[in-house]
C-alpha cells in the first residue's frame, strides 16, 4: 500500500531567471495577506576552508548591522515600524537573507532586504561585537556534554572537509576573522548568478517578478567566474574517541558517513532515519527508553547535505549502563542490515515522515525557504514532488540494503567518567 502524498507546492510555481543570472521563483497565496520571500546565496560551510571555518556564519549575522546607507539601529527602527521580520541566516551549503510582512509593506522591506544583502558596510565595533558573542556560543558549547561528544565525532568523520567544524567555526579562527576576510567573501560570492530569491504570499507572480527586477535587475553579474567547488574525497575509516569527562550521565555516538541529497539511497536512509529516531514511537526511543530503561535522550538524524552526509545516533545514559547501552544502540542499527523491516514498520515510518513533511508546509515562509532551498541546491523545485514519490516507492528491499551500504565503518564518540569510557576504550 502506498501513503500518499502531500500536494505539490510547485503546482502554481513561476520560475524566471533575470538576465544577470538571478533566480527568482514566485508562489501566490491570497489566503493571509502576508508575503514571506527569502533570498539565497549558494555559499556557506561548504566553502569554507579549515582557517575559514565560521566566516560566512560571522559574515551573515553582520548583514543587519549595518550598510552603506543605514546603521544597525535605523535598520531595526524600518523593520519594527512595520511590524515585520527581517534576519540573516548560514547553513552547511547556503547563506540567507529572509523576511515577512504584510502585503502593503512588502516592496518596502524587500528593498531593506536587497539593501543588506548587496550593500553590508561592516562596521567595525559591530564586528567586534558579533566576534564576542560567536565565542560566547562556541564557549557555551565546550560546556555541553553532547556538542564536546559530537564536536570529535564530527571532526573525525570529516577531517579535511568544510562539514568538520560547527557552523560557529572555533575560537582561533572567528578570533582571526578582520574586515578585509568579510569583503572578500562577500564580494566573491554574493552575486546575482549565486543567488535565488523565493517569494510566497498574497501577491501577482508578474508583480513580484517586477519588483524583484527593479531592485535587482541593475545588480551586475561578475566577469570573474565563481570558485569552482572542489570539496575532498572522504574515506571512511572509523575510529573510536573517548573523552574523558565528570559528568552525570555518558554521551554515546554512533557515526556513519552517507550519501548526499543527490544520491540514490537518500530517501531510503530518511526512513531508516525516521524509523529509528523520530519521535516517542520511534525503535531507538521504545526499545532502549521505555523497554529498557537506558535513555535519557536517545534518537537519531541523517542531515539533507549538498556534500557527504552523515547517519548519527545517540543516546544520553547512566555512566554505569553505558556498556549496555552501547551495545544495545549497536544492535539497533545492525539488525537492519540483517532483519528486513516489517511492512507495517515501513509503512509507519512513510506515514509519519510524509505527514511532517506535509505539515512543514503550511506557511508562506516554510513554502518560500523549501522550495528556495531545493532551487539553491540544485534540485529544482519539482523536487517537492519527488521526494514524495520517492518515499513511497521505498520497499523493504531497499531500506535494508541503503542500511547495509551505510552502517559498513563506524565512528564512535563516548564522552562520561574516566573509568566508565576507558572501560569501553
């Protein structure tokens, strides 16, 4: 039996590319008189080198603080006055300016938004302040039991790469970040044929393909091609890491490198995923949680990546359980290399991931960034709909084989009590 599916929101799609290379996709909703757009770059983590590590995540928080026409403050005073939302966000493979108002308003904040994104003065002393609070999260995450267990995990899986370091970078490196690094990375990568603008809300595709084209029509395509992106070859080698650590409870993480977006197992390991460790009725959370009585958190994640991925699962326990824990969050995930899944738990798992698939779609600024974010990605926005039809045609066969690929070289990060970790070292 097949789920089905949500309906597309690419139905009612206008897809336009401006001369200077821009894409601009428009969805109208006259449902709520609101407009959310959102306005990608394709640069981020993933164009990071080791030394660079957090430079377009300092980059992007700095785009509201100021431009050549504004400061930080009359910035805040033009979104507040209207009541409408206006931030700047990075991720592994993308940088984002997004935003959300009311119809009336929307070509006036959408020109603030254009403003920041094309023309960020960084100011000094809001470098500096920006600097101060990135180390204040990088600190605040060495206090975390979980973020020092799965900043080794990380660091090993991706030794070499772009994905090694959290998107925060590390203190010496955001530390080391001047004036001059922000400018250049802007000024390389934020160009109109880098970028994609999604737009959703009670608004005429012809309208908004207007403003966008009035605001940023005249933004000059670069005669300098972009950098080529030449990420590096990952081999998986696994290794175990211990940590040593006084803390009330053990941290163990399993780690497998797996495929990207683009590869064919993709929607075979997002059920595996969310088989094993999404939500109450999840296998990781029954069988170790409330059968066992081994978790205090437990629970597993395969990120959507443009570049190697990753399939983790963790569980949070008693230091003295923690051999039995280890052993039994290993035998969760290997017994699906070996014993196929039931079809009542494939089916399961494709009602529960298709029906929050379908529910991270109910607003304008959902609609505008997924879909955006498989344009920036290089998916195209049909990709709504294959991904769906994707889902649904997983089999048994599949699921137990995509396992059986993934689940080869493990990584494995234990953080907890001196005796307890060496003991499984």
């Amino acid at each position: 039996m097949s789920v089905s599916s949500a309906p597309s929101v690419a139905q009612n799609i206008t897809r336009t590319q401006l001369s200077n290379g821009l894409t601009v996709l428009v969805v109208p909703n006259p449902v709520a008189d609101i407009i959310s757009a959102r306005i990608f770059i394709r640069a981020g983590q993933s164009q990071e080198t080791d030394e660079q590590a957090g430079l377009f995540n300092l980059l992007a928080s700095l785009l509201t603080r100021g431009t050549a026409h504004r400061s930080s403050l009359q910035i805040a005073e033009a979104v507040e006055n209207v009541g409408a939302s206006l931030g700047a966000d990075a991720a592994s493979d993308y940088s984002l300016v997004s935003l959300k108002t009311v119809s009336s308003d929307f070509a006036e904040i959408f020109r603030l938004g254009v403003e920041i994104l094309r023309e960020p003065s960084f100011p000094d002393k809001e470098i500096e302040l920006e600097r101060k609070l990135t180390l204040q999260g990088i600190r605040s995450m060495q206090e975390q039991p979980f973020s020092v267990a799965y900043s080794r995990l990380r660091e090993a899986m991706y030794a070499g790469h772009p994905y090694a370091f959290s998107s925060l970078g590390t203190e010496s490196t955001v530390a080391a970040f001047d004036r001059t690094a922000l400018q250049a990375a802007h000024r390389t990568y934020f160009r109109p044929d880098n970028a994609v603008v999604s737009i959703v809300g009670r608004i005429a595709p012809d309208e908004a393909i207007e403003l966008v084209n009035a605001v940023l029509g005249d933004w000059e395509k670069p005669e300098t091609p972009l950098p080529a992106l030449t990420l590096p070859a990952l081999e998986p080698q696994g290794q175990r890491l211990i940590t040593p650590q006084e803390t009330n409870q053990a941290i163990i993480i399993l780690g497998h490198l797996a495929g990207s977006v683009k590869h064919p197992d993709f929607a075979a390991l997002k059920l595996v995923s969310t088989y094993l460790g999404n939500g109450l009725s999840s296998r990781l959370f029954v069988e170790l949680r409330e059968k066992q009585g081994l978790a205090y958190d437990v629970s597993a994640f395969y990120p959507t990546r443009l570049s190697t991925s990753q399939f983790v699962a963790y569980i949070g326990t008693a230091p003295h359980n923690s051999a039995v824990a280890l052993a039994g969050l290993q035998e969760e995930l290997y017994r699906l290399c070996d014993v196929p899944l039931q079809p009542d738990e494939l089916q399961v798992a494709k009602n529960k991931m298709l029906g929050q698939y379908a529910l991270g779609k109910q607003t304008n600024g959902q609609i505008a960034q997924l879909l955006g974010w498989y344009e920036t990605l290089g998916l195209g926005t049909d990709f709504d709909e294959q991904f769906q039809a994707q889902l649904n045609a997983v089999t048994i066969e599949d699921a137990q084989a995509a396992a059986q690929r993934c689940f080869v070289d493990q990584y494995l990060s234990i953080l907890g009590p001196q005796a307890v970790v060496e003991a499984l070292a």
